[in-house]
C-alpha cells in the first residue's frame, strides 16, 4: 500500500505559487454569452448533496475577509 499524505501548509503555498504562469497567455474565445447563460441554467438542475454544498459555503464564506466588527450603541449621553 502507498500511502501519500497532503501537503502542510506552507508546502500547499510553494506548489500554488510555483504553477503560476511566468509568460503571457493568448485567450481565446470559446463560447458565446448565450452558450453560458445556457449552460448556467443547466448546471442549477444539477442536483448537489448537502455535505458538497454546505463544503463549498464553507469554502466561499473562508475566502472573504472577516467581519468589521459593529459599534455597538450606547444611551450614555
């Protein structure tokens, strides 16, 4: 049995910054608007298990910044 683990946290950071691209890319397209707003409405009948969507808010909701934190009122005048 092989067993590999997954990378720490630091080596997870190396490997992203070592795939990024260091020339320039051509685009090219390759659909039209009506080909994804077509796509987009096929995709949402998808059905789509709780635990993959509930990991996929979770992943979302990390990617933002924290909260400012509110002022809270106070009746002291």
């Amino acid at each position: 049995m092989i067993k590999v683990d997954y990378p720490t946290d630091a080596e997870e950071e190396l490997i992203m910054r070592q795939a990024r691209p260091t020339t320039s890319t051509t685009v090219t397209k390759v659909r039209t608007a009506k080909d994804i707003l077509r796509l987009q409405q096929i995709v949402r009948r998808v059905p789509v298990a709780d635990h993959v969507f509930n990991f996929a808010k979770r992943i979302t909701r990390l990617s933002r910044p924290a909260p400012r934190k509110r002022p809270t009122s106070s009746t002291n005048g």
